[in-house]
C-alpha cells in the first residue's frame, strides 16, 4: 500500500477540484473590476461604470468609445450564444439517439438479461449483468457529453466577457491589456479542468453504490464519459471551425485584397461574424476537445487499472492515480498562472511570447516534482499491471518515469510548434520573404514548414511511447497520455488568451481606436496565434497517445490475442483507417469553401449595392453574415460528424474486431502527423509580420496593401480552414473511434462481422 489513506483520497480530490473552480471564479471576478460602461442609463450599469481613470486618448471622447466598446461585445456575445444554443439543440437530439443506441447494443449483448455473470477478467468473481453496463454505460455517455458542452460554453462566454475588457485595458499599456486577457483564458483553463474532474470522481462513487465490489464493470461503464466528452467536442469543433473561417476567409477576401480596407473595419459586413467565429470555434470548440482528451485518458488508464492488481485488490488508492495526477495538475498550475498574473509584469510588447513560453515550462517543472511526490505518495512500491492476457511486474518509479515523458514530450511539443509558428524566428520570416514573388511562393513555402514541423513532434511521441510501454504496458501510455494532459488548466489559459487578443484587436479597429493601442493588441493577437498552434500541438500529442491506450484497452476488451497486420481482415481495415483522415479532411475543407464562397459574394453584393458604405455613412447588414455562418456550419457538420460516429459502428458490426483494429491503427498513424495547424499558423503570422512592419526586412515587404501584402494574404486564407477546422478536428477522429470501439466493443466481439461469417 502507499502511504495516502482512502478516506483522505476522497478529500484530496474533490477538494482541488472546488479550489481549481474558487480560482477560476477569483480570476473571473478580477477581470470583472474593468468596467465597461454601457449606453444605458440605468442605476446599476449606467454612467457609474463610466472608465473614469482613463486618460483622454486624443481628440476621441472616451465616453463614446466605451460605449462603441459595449455595443460591439454586446453583438459579439449575442451572436455566440445564440449559434451555440442552435447547435446544442442538434447536438441534445444527437445524445438522445446515441445513448438509445449504447444502450440498446451494449443490452443486447447478452440478450437483455439481468442475472449476474461471471467476470471476464477476474476469474472466479462474478459481475453484474450487461443490462446494467448498458445503463450506466449511456449514463456515463450523458455525464460526458454535458460536462463537455458546459466547458465550452463557460469558456465562450468568459471570452466574450472579456475582449472589450481587453481593448479597454490595452490603452493603458501592453501589460494590463495581457494580464486581462491571461486571467480570462486562465478562468476557461481552471473550470475545465476542474469540472472534468469533480464530474469523474462523483460519477465514479455514485455508480460504486450499486456496483460495490464489481470494479470491472463499473470502470468499463465509467469509458462512456470518454465517448460523451469527445462526441461532442468533435461537432463543437467541427461546427464551430466552419463557421468561424466561413466568415474569415469571406470577409479577408473581399476586405482587405479587394477594397483595401484594414482587418475588422466596421464597414466590412462579416466583421462580426467572425468575430463571433474565433468564440465558437476556438474557444468552445477547444475546449470541449481538451476536455475530451482529459476524460479519454484519464478513462482509459482507470479501465486498464481495474483490471490489473489495483482493480482485483480493491486497492482504491492506487486505482485514484489518475484522478491524483489530476487534481496535484490543478495546484500546480495555480501556482504558474501566479507567475503571468501577479509575480512577473508584462512591460513590453517583446515580454509577450516570453512569459507564455516560460508559463509551459514552469508547469512543467512543477509538475514533474508534483507527480514524483504522487507517485510515492499513492502507489504501492511493486504491483502487477495487465499486459494483453499476461501480467507485468511494475514498481512505483515505472510510473513515475511514464508520466514524466508524457509530461516533457508535451513541453517539446509545445517549443518545436512555437518555434515553427512564430514570427520571431526564420521559418516564419522565410515564408513572410516569400511573398515577394507573389501567393505561389507563399503556399509552397507554407505547405513546406507544416511538413517539416512533425518531424521532431513525432520522435518525441514515439520516444515516450516506447519508454512507457516498456515500463508499463498499456497503462504506461494511458498515463503518459495522462502526464501530458496535466497541466491542462495553464495549456488552455494560454491557448485561449489568442482568440480572446483577437476579439480585442477587432473590437479596436471597430470602435476607431487610435493606431497605437490596435498595434498593443496586434501583438497581443500575434503572440496568440502561436499559443494556439502550441494548443493544437498538445491536443495532437495527447490525442495520439490517448488513442494508442484506448487501442490497447479495446483490443483486450474484444479479446484479441494479437492483431497481425499479415491476415487480409487487419491490412484491409488498416489501409481504409488511413484513408479517412483523408476524407474527413475534404469534408471539412469543401464545407468551409463552399460556406466562404457564399459569404464573398454577399460581403461583395453589400459593397455593390448599400450606397455610402464603403464611405462609411451607411451601416452594413451583419445579421446576414451571421446566418450565412450559422445556417452552414449546422449543416455542414452533420456528415464529417456521422463519417467519425459511424464507421466503427458499421465496421465492428459487419466486419468484425479484428478489421476495426486495422482501421483504428491505420487512423492513428494517418492522423497524427498533423502539419495542417503548424501551416495555418505560419502563414497567419507571416502576414502579421508584413503588417507589423517591426523589421527592416519587415518594413521592405509592407505596408498593408502591398503586393507581397496580399500574397501573404492569400496564404493566411488558405491557411485558415487548415489551422482552424480540419486540422484540429483530426485529433478527435482518433480518440474518437477508438473511444467508440472500447465502448462497444462486448458488443462487437459478441455479435460483429457478419459479413465475415456468411462468407
């Protein structure tokens, strides 16, 4: 045994739990001191909350700006609320039917019947019946999948709480603006993480009141939390990625290379859809994504846990690892966030992406003390993991070392997208330089920096996954999975700082802020770009690591001796599983093209036909922009979504276990060499560097609405779908099917490939 006693386990974690939440509503309240004053003159948000401190910009009333301020997050908000809960009623329709189905399949396993059976692990025991893992199964799939739609929609509305808060406090100085938008992204971070985690554990202690000693069945029931987090995140990113770059390549094209006018200009008809985008799709979107890698990994290990000597000695203990690394994350991180917050003052522009960088690697030195601390803390010094059909002797210092990998290869990660991805190195300034000799250059020089961006990312994951294989089996990567997911409350704080720098910088442009407060939050926003791509990089490592232990954890559940790539069923299923990233991938990119391309001919109809718009006397027609959007993006995400739900539910049922396990393999190694976000990402930035114009080389290829300009452009447009819809959505085909076939898999190895069995 190790030395931490159940009793103050089940204190310890649900009491970092409340203490993550305490802080995000601490951080919450802090943004909300920044008054945004309103036009209304109402008591309580009236001329009270005027920005009374601010010094007089020049020759601009305050007041006035203020207000625009208001009515502009005003819009924003309203638009992004009501596209979300448009997509929630989808989605409510969606869980519905998909629970019926669990149901229904896992029921049928063993015919609906309720008496006990033996266990299919634990020799010797028996288990309760496969009705009730059908039950709680789809009750676990409805936890998941709302813990998953409430992260992303807390996380939008603190961000649009807090981008005219951003752009207020921008006039003060580069530092309060960053400290503004750090606290808000850091409130999405801390409530994600902290009610993914409170959700788990209660749902673990209630499902325990009826399945008591049976800990098989309750931790395979417990895998549809997985299914729910990320069967939503799949349709929030999805939905939310059409809609944000239908806008943003719509009003790009038409604004900036044909009128000439700068980015959100408040004459351009689509500004505020996408503004709007940028809170559905990065942030919601995100967030549900994290959230559902978080909950994969986190069931994975606890799957794989219950059936080796933790889960047959009723050690609870050493069966709450996961959940301990979870809750020492939240600490940790609170203690980071202190550092951008607090410890260390932003000055300059230049402390920017500094301070971002030093947050991953401050968590990530923490952490590995924190999980050296858990390590010896929970487990007990020798024990015994599951190891396909064997068992494998593992001491406590295994583990450490497996979830410290996880850990650093998400820091090395992190550094090699930043370095790709950033304007302040040569990669980015090389495809910047490019744009002299127009968009051809551009896109190959793009194209050429996402492909050679994978390559370090994947030797670190292969690199932790064969040391926490070796160590530890399966459950080795679940917790590596694990490790790197564990600073997840300062990932996302950081990832959701940029779309929040973003909405700032368009809510300046809007309210006609002077130039020099744009410039503050153009760096804000820059620095932001590079955070996202080191998001996706996160997500994209863990995803592949998550994956591989949910591989594991079905091929044991569909008992499979060994998956053979030479038998005809697994190489069939294996080149087909490498091909659908590939379709998905053209789903979605058709679906933001074909959204873009109607959006570009009604932003252009607005400026042929409202007279005195392009003058500025008339108002443009956003509503229409906004429908356009949403109208598309609900419908666009029905079929790549039901491509990801689907196949394994086809593949399992008519093919059989062993062909799903080629296409769940062939999956995996298809999608995980993401380049397509590391692209988006360079080009974004490479024409935030022309604009910038900070550099002599910088200052030759600009200023705006040069030729090289609007190369860069063009590029960015390209790279938007990339960055923003297919490429982080590939991460969540992965985890999903995997997730998908261990949930159904008793059903699969009972009753699957009846083609195979008529032929």
């Amino acid at each position: 045994m190790g030395l931490l006693s159940e009793g103050l386990t089940q204190i310890v974690i649900p009491l970092s739990a409340l203490v993550g939440i305490g802080f995000a509503l601490l951080q919450w309240f802090l943004v909300s001191k920044v008054k945004v004053s309103t036009a209304f003159g109402n008591e309580h948000n009236g001329y009270k909350d005027r920005l009374i401190e601010e010094d007089q910009e020049e020759g601009i009333d305050n007041h006035e700006v203020s207000i625009k301020c208001a009515e502009i997050q005003n819009a924003i908000s309203v638009g992004a609320t009501s596209f979300l809960f448009t997509q929630y009623r989808y989605l409510g329709v969606f869980m519905g039917v998909f629970g019926l189905i669990i149901f229904l399949f896992l029921g049928s396993v063993k015919g609906f019947s309720t008496k006990t059976e033996p266990c299919t692990y634990n020799t010797g025991n028996t288990c309760k019946p496969a009705l009730a893992n059908a039950f709680f199964t789809t009750v676990a799939f409805l936890l998941g999948a709302l813990t998953s739609v409430l992260s992303g929609f807390l996380g939008m509305k603190i961000a649009t709480y807090a981008n005219a808060r951003t752009t207020l406090e921008a006039r003060k100085g580069v530092g309060k603006a960053f400290t503004t938008a750090f606290r808000s992204g850091a409130v999405m971070g801390f409530l994600l993480a902290a009610n993914g985690l409170l959700v788990l554990f209660v749902s673990i202690n209630l499902f325990k009141l009826y399945y008591g000693d049976d800990w098989e069945g309750l931790y395979e029931s417990i895998t549809g939390y997985g299914l729910g987090g990320s069967s939503m995140a799949l349709f929030g990113r999805v939905g939310g990625g059409i809609y944000t770059k239908a806008a943003d390549v719509g009003a790009d094209l038409v604004g900036k290379v044909e009128r000439n006018i700068p980015e959100d200009d408040p004459r351009n008809p689509a500004v505020i859809a996408d503004n709007v985008g940028d809170n559905v799709g990065d942030i919601a979107g995100m967030g549900s994504d994290l959230f559902g890698s978080y909950a994969e990994s986190s069931c994975a290990a606890l799957f794989v846990a219950s059936i080796s000597s933790f889960g047959i000695n009723h050690d609870y203990v050493a069966m709450s690892y996961p959940l301990i690394i979870s809750s020492m994350g939240i600490v940790v991180c609170l203690i980071t966030t202190l550092f951008a917050t607090d410890l260390l003052e932003i000055k300059s522009v230049s402390e920017i992406e500094p301070s971002l960088k030093r947050q991953l690697l401050i968590s990530t030195i923490l952490m590995t003390a924190g999980i050296a601390a858990v390590t010896f803390i929970a487990l007990p010094s020798e024990f015994t993991l599951f190891n396909f059909g064997t068992t494998k002797a593992v001491k406590n210092w295994h583990l450490f070392s497996c979830v410290s990998i996880g850990l650093w290869a998400g820091l090395v990660i992190g550094y090699i997208t930043e370095y790709y991805t950033s304007n302040a190195y040569s990669p980015v300034q090389d495809v910047a330089d490019s744009c002299r000799t127009g968009a051809a250059t551009n896109v190959i020089f793009g194209l050429a920096l996402g492909y050679k961006s994978v390559i370090i990312p994947i030797f670190a994951i292969a690199i932790a996954i064969y040391v926490s294989f070796s160590l530890a089996a399966m459950y080795g990567i679940a917790v590596a999975a694990l490790g790197m997911l564990s600073t997840i409350a300062t990932g996302l704080a950081i990832d959701a700082y940029g779309p929040i720098s973003d909405n700032a910088g368009g809510i300046a442009e809007m309210a006609g802020m002077s130039h020099e407060i744009r410039e503050r939050t153009d760096a804000l926003d820059a620095a932001g770009n590079t955070t996202a791509a080191i998001g996706k990089g996160f997500a994209i490592g863990s995803a592949a690591l998550v994956s591989l232990a949910l591989f594991g954890a079905y091929v044991s559940r569909a008992g499979i001796q060994s998956v053979d790539v030479l038998t005809p069923k697994v190489f069939i299923g294996l080149i087909v599983g490498a091909m659908l990233p590939y379709w998905f991938s053209a789903m979605t990119m058709k679906s933001v093209g074909s959204a873009a391309l109607k959006m570009v001919e009604e932003v252009r109809r607005q400026f042929n036909t409202i007279p005195g718009l392009m003058e500025g006397t008339a108002k443009p027609d956003y509503a229409t922009c906004v429908k356009i959007s949403t109208d598309a993006s609900l419908r666009e995400m029905i079929p790549p979504g039901a491509l990801v739900m689907l196949t394994p539910l086809i593949a399992g049922t008519f093919f059989g276990v062993e062909t799903l396990a080629g296409i769940l393999a062939g999956s995996l190694v298809s999608g995980v060499a993401i380049s397509a976000s590391n692209t988006g990402g360079a080009w974004d930035n490479a024409k935030k560097y022309i604009e910038a114009g900070v550099s002599e080389h910088a200052k030759a290829l600009g200023p705006k609405g040069s030729d090289a300009h609007k190369a860069a452009v063009i590029g960015d447009t390209i790279g938007d779908p990339l960055k923003d819809t297919s490429g982080p959505s590939l991460n969540i085909l992965i985890k999903l099917m995997a997730v998908e076939s261990l949930v159904f898999a008793p059903f699969f190895a009972a009753h699957g490939g009846l083609i195979f069995k008529w032929l």
